[in-house]
C-alpha cells in the first residue's frame, strides 16, 4: 500500500526481513531512482543489526537504472541463492505493518490494530513450548501452531509483554490472544 507507506516510510518496516536473505543491487547513476534511496534503506537495515548478516548491499560503478541486467548477467547471483533456504520457523520473528491486509509472518499474524494509521508492531520467540511476545499498536494476536513448533498434546507457555498469558495444552493450531 504505497499510500499507507508514505506515511513514515519504508525504512520503519526493515525488521521485516530479519529471518530473509536480502541483496540490494543499485547502480551509481541510476536517473529513474536515486542511488541515495538504497543508501538510506542500508542504512536503516544497519541500524536493525541486519547489514552483513542477512542483508547484503552491491553498488554497481557506472550502471544506471538496470542493475538487474548486471546483477545476474553471469549467473553468479543465482549461485549466490542456490543453497538459500528459508526457515518456516524461525525462533524469533518481528513484523510491523500499517495494514491490517498484511497481518501475518511465520507463526504470527495480527488480528486488530488499534490505531489506523500507525505502525502495529508483533515481536514474538519462541523455543521448546515457551513463546514470548511484545505487541504494540495492537489488541488482537494469535499464533499459528505448526507441529513444527508444537507437536500435539504438548504444553506451551505463553507471556505477552512480560505477563503469564497461558499455560496448557492448546487446543488446535491457532492460539489467539485480544485485550
């Protein structure tokens, strides 16, 4: 929603990619997008601890806005992916949006923001049935059980923003939680 975007920008929602392997390829004289808006995203995902780490950032000397012809003109970018895979279940996850049309991430999906408008913000972890979450900007979560990360008949705990929430065996895949 490039409106809702707009807003306050793209670099408030770089958390997003944290469980995702990112490259960014821009070239220095690019005339239809400015090499400065890749900057600027780069240094939003530094400043997230996310540059270096899963976040990579190649910019092309003398390439103007198709980058992309560069990027994977001899294949080695597509070696680059080969072994990528993504974790389905990643212990931790961290999503924010604008948007209630955008509610989910991995085990997570946000069920009401409270104000329209403003970023809604979920942090969650999870391991061996003690899941902990952080909302902001929300009132209604849930999250979205797999036998991945709950096997059947299994006790969880969950605490949200630092308070016991549940205790128990649940009952089916989805636990929602509203305040």
């Amino acid at each position: 929603d490039k409106e809702l975007m707009g807003l306050s920008g793209y670099t408030r929602i770089v958390e997003n990619a944290g469980n995702q392997q990112v490259f960014v390829f821009h070239g220095d004289e690019d005339d239809a997008v400015s090499v400065d808006a890749s900057r600027k995203m780069m240094a939003a995902f530094e400043k997230a601890g996310l540059a270096g780490k899963n976040v990579r950032y190649f910019e092309l000397p003398g390439v103007t806005h198709f980058a992309w012809d560069f990027a994977s003109r001899d294949g080695s970018l597509f070696r680059r992916l080969e072994g990528i895979r993504r974790d389905p279940y990643p212990e931790r996850v961290v999503y924010s949006t604008f948007s209630p049309r955008y509610a989910k991430a991995y085990w997570l999906r946000i069920d009401r923001i409270d104000r329209g408008l403003a970023l809604a913000r979920i942090e969650g972890t999870q391991k061996a049935g003690a899941f902990e979450v952080k909302a902001d900007n929300l009132t209604a979560f849930s999250l979205l059980l797999a036998p991945a990360i709950v096997p059947a008949g299994k006790p969880i705990e969950v605490k949200v923003n630092g308070k016991q929430a549940f205790r128990g065996v649940p009952k089916g895949d989805v636990l929602s939680f509203a305040s």
